[in-house]
C-alpha cells in the first residue's frame, strides 16, 4: 500500500444548504466508489470551496456519510476574477495498492470542464460506509 492524493470537484446550480449537502456527498461516494475504496482507505480529506459558496461547510457532508475519524478540513478558494462559480474541490490522502495512473479523479456537473485530462466524468455514487 502506498498513499495516493485523489483530486475532485463539483459545481453548486445553487448556494443552498441540502444542494450543497447533495452534492458534496455524490462527489465523496463517487470519489470512494471509482477507486474502489472505503472509508478506512482514507488519511485525509481537504475541501475547498470558492468564496461564493456560503451555505454549509463541504465537511459536513463527509461527517453525515459516517467519516467520523477522518481529518476534515475546509478552505477557500483564491478568488480569481472570471473563475467558475459555485465550486467545491476536493483532495484525498488514501492508502491504496493503485498506481498514480490507474487513480480516478472526479469532477461532476460544470466542474468536469476543469481538468478534463485528469478525468473521467463518473455517473453513479458509492457509500462509503460499505466495506467492500
């Protein structure tokens, strides 16, 4: 097992609480699911938020998915002037056997316009809760 940084993101249609909640848990269950992981697979989790996201903090959504002994921590984004709006990124330390080339990072709904050459746009969501 070696540690491995997962990277992700999702774009807010809307600065809202349970949207944001939505979101964030998709971004995390898919993050988990297409590298087939678990939450015992991970070291630590960074979130991020651009300065117009307002309405909850990211974590929350980890900590309501049962990631109750991960390190959370959430942050801003630089606020660069014509960024993408409403966007929260994510970076994972997990321990995994999968080589840097054979990680998944994920970027959903506008985000997936960010780093189209890392990823691959995932469709369906993970529990990490669920040992596999």
């Amino acid at each position: 097992m070696v540690v491995r940084a997962i990277r992700g993101a999702t774009q807010l249609e809307r600065d809202e609480r349970d949207h944001l909640l939505d979101r964030v848990s998709e971004l995390v269950c898919t993050l988990l699911g297409d590298n087939g992981l678990t939450a015992d697979d991970l070291i630590s989790v960074i979130f991020t938020a651009t300065p117009d996201v307002t309405s909850e903090f990211p974590a929350y959504a980890a900590r309501r998915l049962g990631l109750d002994d991960v390190p959370l921590l959430c942050a801003r984004e630089l606020d660069i002037a014509d960024s993408m709006p409403r966007v929260i990124r994510v970076m994972a330390h997990v321990e995994t056997a999968l080589s840097r080339a054979e990680i998944t990072h994920v970027y959903l709904h506008g985000a997936a316009s960010l780093r189209r050459d890392l990823s691959r746009v995932a469709s369906h969501g993970h529990d990490p809760r669920n040992q596999q």
